[in-house]
C-alpha cells in the first residue's frame, strides 16, 4: 500500500479494528486472519477448547466469510492457526494444531504459521527464546510435512535451506519431479 506494506498480518482475524477489512478491499492485499482465543491481555488465561481443530475450524469458516462479505477477494486470504495465542502448553494445543493442519486444507486457504522461538518449543527443550533455533526448524519441517505453505520465523536465511528441501521431500512425486527450488515462503 502507499506506505509498502504489501500484506495485513491481523492477529484479531479482523475483529479488532473495524476498518481494516476495507482498506484490505479496497487495496487487494492478502490478508492473514489468526486465530486468537480472547484478547492479548487474557489469551494465555487458562484457554479451554472442547474441540480445538473443531473449534479452530469453525473461527476460520466465519472470519472468511466476514472478510469476503466485505470484500477481500478470496484468493488473498491466508489462514494462521496462531500458536502461542490463546493456546495451552499443557494440553499440548500448539502441537496439536501442527500435528493436523491438514484438517484445515478444506477450507481452501494457504496456510500460515510461526512457531518461531515459541514458549512450546521452550517447554519441549528447556531453553530460552534465543536457544530455540533447532526446535523452530523442527516445528517447521513439521508444519510443511502437514500442510503449511507459508512460515513465519526470526532466522530467514536458516530457515529458507530448511524449507527447500522438506518441500523438495513433500512435493516429490505429486506433481512429477521437483528441482528442489521450493515453493514456499519462508
């Protein structure tokens, strides 16, 4: 947009700032709509989901249709299950959700997620956000392997090795040979 923004990244999937479905209309950029249960401030307080990928689904199918109620042209919609956001490391919920990203492949929609550093990853190693690289790439493989076209992380350069070739791996043999290039984003 006139600033180069080329993409709205909304943690709120559109619910917290009125207007900003229409300025993602009326420019065409892509949009991310992130699942966050509550707010920033409360997120983290005790989340409970009865069905999670269930749950987490449903958010999806009623955030798309709002953004293309007003306008957001379908194909620029990209769906962040938002790890670490309202998600529990006790129940296992930013596991989960990288274990069956595959379940949200119906709703049509790239998929986006950012396990970068992440507190899960934490928890697992033991480490501190600085120390978590491995783990990270490690998430990541694991969200390529189940569905995930685009990832959000702190080590691009990393990360972009990682991802050619996991997608190299995913990708061969579907759509004949891959030269290993890779078709996502890191």
């Amino acid at each position: 947009m006139k600033a180069g923004a080329e993409m709205i990244n909304d943690i709120s999937a559109l619910r917290h700032d009125p207007g900003m479905a229409g300025v993602a209309a009326a420019h065409g950029a892509p949009v991310v709509l992130m699942h966050m249960r509550g707010e920033p401030e409360t997120m983290q307080a005790d989340p409970h989901y009865d069905d999670l990928i269930g749950e987490v689904r449903a958010f999806f199918r009623e955030r798309i249709g709002y953004a293309e109620e007003r306008g957001i042209d379908p194909g620029r919609i990209i769906l962040d299950p938002g790890l670490g956001f309202g998600k529990s490391l006790e129940e296992n919920h930013n596991l989960l959700l990288l274990k069956n990203l595959g379940a949200f492949k119906d709703l049509g929609k790239p998929l986006l997620v950012g396990p970068s550093r992440k507190a899960f990853i934490g928890r697992i190693l033991g480490l501190p956000p600085g120390e978590r690289e491995e783990g990270t790439l490690g998430a990541v493989a694991a969200a390529i392997c189940h569905g995930a076209g685009i990832v959000r992380v702190h080590d691009v350069a990393r990360t972009l090795r990682l991802v050619r070739v996991v997608d190299a791996i995913v990708r061969c043999g579907a759509e004949g040979k891959s030269d290993g290039s890779g078709g996502r984003g890191a």
